[in-house]
C-alpha cells in the first residue's frame, strides 16, 4: 500500500481516537481526578509505556544538539498542550473544546510562517481573521449552562492555548521525526514533559482517592493513556512523518464532527446557535487557510 494513503489512515485513527476523548476525559474529570493529576497519571503511563517499547528498538540515537530541540517540543507538544487541553475541558463542554481545536491548523500556519518564513497569501490571512473571530465568539459567547461546565468561557480559552501550542509543536516537531525513529523521539519527547508537568500534578495526585474510584473510570483513564497518549502520537508521528504539518493539522476538524456525535448520543453535551455559528466561522477561516493557491496546485 502507498506510504501516503497508510499515512493518511494512521492520521484518520488518530483523529477518531480524540474525537472520542473528549468525552471520556469528561467523565473522569473533575468528580474523580483533578486536570493535572490526571495529566501527570497520563505523562506517567505513556513515559513508561515508550520507554519499555524503546528497549526493544534499535535505532539512530539522539544527537546531542538536539535534545534541546525535543526539549522545546515537549514544552509545547506535552506540557502545556495537555496542561491547557485538561484544564479547559474540565471547566467547558466536549462539544466546545472539539471546536476550538479545529483552529490548530490555523496556528500552524502563523507558526510556519514566522519560524519557516512561509508565505501566506491574502486568502490566507482572511481565512486566519474568520477563524480566530469563530474562536473569539465562541469563548465569549459559547456558555454552556451543564453540571459539568463550570467556567465555559475561561475553558474554551484554555483549549485555544492547547490549540495553538498544538500547532507549533506539529512546525518544531517536522525535523526531528523525519530524522529520528518515532520511538525513540517520543519516548525523550515524554520524559522531557515529566518534568514539566510533575510540579503541576504532584499536590492533586496526593489527594486522589483511589479506592472509591469506579471501574468503569478505570476503563476511561486506561483509554486515555494508551490511546490517547501513545496510539494517537505514534499514529501522527507517522503521519507527520510521510505528509506536510498542514496536512496533519487539518484532520484536526473532523474532531468536532466526532465529538458532537459521541456527546449527544451519550448526552454529555447539547448543540446552541453560539457553538454552530462559531463552529461555521471557524470551519471557513480553516478552509481559507488550508487552501491551496491555484499557481501551486498547477505546479504540482
């Protein structure tokens, strides 16, 4: 099978492993786990998980120059990435948070151009200002009145930080996956991210009661661990590694589409006006930005 269409799919399981994530996260935080103790029982398993996985591999070893490169993308790619991704789905909706992670491809694009020097047409630009106006609209005015939404607005904003640190991880990431086997980068990229997230963890995981948690929460932590932590970053790590970040990032917008879908049958979440307009606006700006110009698509 070709190279990119294996590409294409490992992208698409990815996808639909977070688009379901939204939800079981949900259901774990914050009655059960608090957002950071979460995330550092997260970091924890996958550090293990790759680390064990990375006895087993033998391949190119790291380079000392760029460990301070796997350094800086695990600020982004793990730390607050998942910092901001836990803590703002703690405080909104599944529904909410999906959307605006579909602004990543959006970030990717401001961060290609200003670390790669890519050019970004007038389209382009347009398409930034609609989708960043969706994003604005939505964590102003996309307030979801749930038991399970407490600070909707503060929450959406928090995924946005995720979002966009989402998307620069994709742009410093590149390089090194195109150069290092994925194991043996991910497994520095999550220790790395250890380090930053155990100062937030340390106090919440303390508190942690770990016999009156239910089985089935058990289930949901052990599905965002395996999974979402290391199934969804080998899969887009392989990805990454045979397409474009563009290209990457834009299966990030099926994710709502998943999400919303997953929410309402499981009735964790409800549709508004706010969300689908939003939603549109967003959806548009992302469109404009992953565009091609019709020069290049003629070239290519």
């Amino acid at each position: 099978m070709n190279k990119r269409i294996v590409a294409l799919i490992a992208v698409c399981i990815a996808t639909l492993i977070y688009g379901v994530n939204y939800t079981i996260a949900k259901e774990v935080m914050p009655m059960y786990l608090k957002p950071y103790a979460f995330i550092l029982v997260r970091v924890i398993g996958a550090t293990v998980i790759f680390w064990t996985i990375g006895l087993f591999i033998k391949a190119k070893k790291i380079e000392k120059q760029d460990y301070k490169k796997i350094f800086l993308a695990s600020v982004f790619g793990i730390a607050i990435n998942m910092l901001a991704f836990f803590k703002g789905l703690s405080l909104t909706t599944p529904i909410s948070a999906s959307v605006m992670m579909v602004t990543s491809p959006i970030m990717v694009l401001v961060f290609s151009s200003i670390l790669i020097k890519k050019s970004i047409g007038k389209l382009r630009i347009l398409g930034i200002f609609i989708g960043l106006i969706g994003a604005i609209l939505l964590i102003t005015y996309g307030k979801s009145i749930t038991e399970n939404a407490t600070n909707t607005g503060f929450g959406n904003f928090l995924v946005f930080i995720n979002a966009a640190s989402y998307g620069l991880y994709l742009v410093l990431a590149k390089s090194l996956i195109a150069k290092y086997h994925p194991i043996v980068f991910v497994k520095w990229l999550y220790l790395f991210g250890l380090i930053f997230v155990v100062p937030f963890g340390y106090q919440e995981i303390s508190e942690v009661v770990w016999q009156e948690i239910p089985n089935t929460i058990y289930w949901n932590i052990g599905f965002v661990v395996i999974f979402t932590s290391c199934v969804t970053y080998l899969f887009n790590l392989y990805g990454l590694s045979k397409l474009k970040p563009t290209t990457v990032s834009v299966f990030i917008y099926l994710q709502p589409v998943i999400a919303t879908v997953f929410a309402l049958i499981v009735g964790s979440d409800s549709l508004s006006l706010i969300k689908i307009g939003a939603t549109l606006l967003i959806f548009c700006g992302v469109y404009l930005v992953t565009k091609q110009p019709k020069k290049q698509t003629q070239t290519t």
